[in-house]
C-alpha cells in the first residue's frame, strides 16, 4: 500500500510545525555584512579573495559539499531506478 501526503503551506508555517528556530534576524545580519564587504571590493582579485574567505573551510568546504550532493543525486537517482522497477513488477 502507497499513501501520499501533500501539505501546503508557506516556509514560515513549516518552520513552525517543524520546531525548527527562527533565523531571520541572523540571516539579515549575514547578508547586510557581505554586502558592506563587497562594496569595500574594489577589484576581481579583492572580490575573489573576499568570496575564499566567507566559504566555509575555503575551497576544501566547497569541494566537500560537491561531492555531498553528487553522492545524494547518486543515490536518489538509484532509489528512483528501483522504485521503477518495483512498480513494474507490481503491474
């Protein structure tokens, strides 16, 4: 047996129904001071810089989180191809 579940509602409801913290004020702090940073960039090189230092763990952060979504499209697609072919049996 299948059962699907669909909820509408906006990211501030679930949020809420999730438990999960408010960070609105956070995010506002984050972004107004990259955009004071960037303003202060005067050349691609200073941009270039700028952008290293605010990613996490600079160029090794981002060639982690690469490879954490190459490994969740992988096994997602995986999960889809046996889900077709389950469905294909139950015909």
């Amino acid at each position: 047996m299948k059962v699907n579940v669909e909820v509408e509602c906006s990211p501030e409801e679930a949020r809420r129904f999730l438990g999960l913290p408010d960070v609105t004020r956070a995010n506002e702090v984050y972004v107004e001071a990259v955009t004071n940073a960037m303003k202060g960039a005067g050349n691609f090189d200073q941009l270039q810089e700028l952008t290293k230092q605010m990613a996490p763990m600079g160029q090794m952060g981002l060639k982690l989180f690469q490879q954490f979504m190459e490994t969740g499209v992988a096994m997602a697609m995986s999960g889809a191809a046996q889900s077709l072919g389950e469905s294909s049996k139950n015909d």
